[in-house]
C-alpha cells in the first residue's frame, strides 16, 4: 500500500509542480523574428501576441503580401520558442521528481 501512498503524493506534487509551470510560463515573454530583425513580436507563454514592430523600411504598399509572410514567420519563430522553452520546463519537473523522458502524462 505504501507505493500507491506514494505514487499518489508524488502525482500531487507533480500536479502542483505543472501549475506553477503554466503561471510561470504565461509571465514568459518570447520574442520572435524574420526578415533580418525587421520584423519582431513578443507573444506570451501561452501564444498570445503582445506586441509588434515593424521596420517601416519594409513597409511597400505594392508587396504587401512580403510584410504579411514576415509577420506570419515573426509569429512562428515566437510560437516556436515557447514550445521549445515549456517542454524544457516539463522535462526538467519530471527529471527533478526522478520521472522518465517521454512519460506522457494527463496534466
């Protein structure tokens, strides 16, 4: 019985431990960027945008379509590092509390 006592209080701790990853990671600013830096966003851990700057020496109302896709790219490169920063965050948890990589858990 011990070891269900014990993989209960542990799931707990995990538990507790993710929730603090999610207010942790909702404070997170990530910056993105394309085109050389002439575009950048900052959008939070959780992929809303916060902010956005444009190098108004890109701005060419006949292309348009070019700032569109720089601005699209900005918001994937940002999107992309928050991915990448909130799993290092849950493989680091699960490392401190001697759990495997990988392990896929429902919270």
């Amino acid at each position: 019985m011990t070891n269900i006592g014990q993989m209960m209080k542990q799931a707990q701790m995990m538990k507790e431990k993710m929730g603090e990853m999610q207010e942790k990671v909702l404070a997170m600013e990530i910056s993105g960027e394309s085109g050389a830096g002439m575009v950048k966003v900052v959008m939070n851990g959780k992929g809303n945008m916060k902010s956005i700057k444009i190098d108004p020496s890109i701005v060419d109302p006949e292309d348009v379509e070019m700032l569109e896709d720089l601005i699209v790219a900005a918001s994937n490169d940002a999107r992309s590092k928050s991915e990448e920063m909130i799993a290092e965050e849950t493989q680091k948890i699960m490392s401190d509390m001697g759990l495997p990589p990988g392990l896929d858990l429902p919270f």
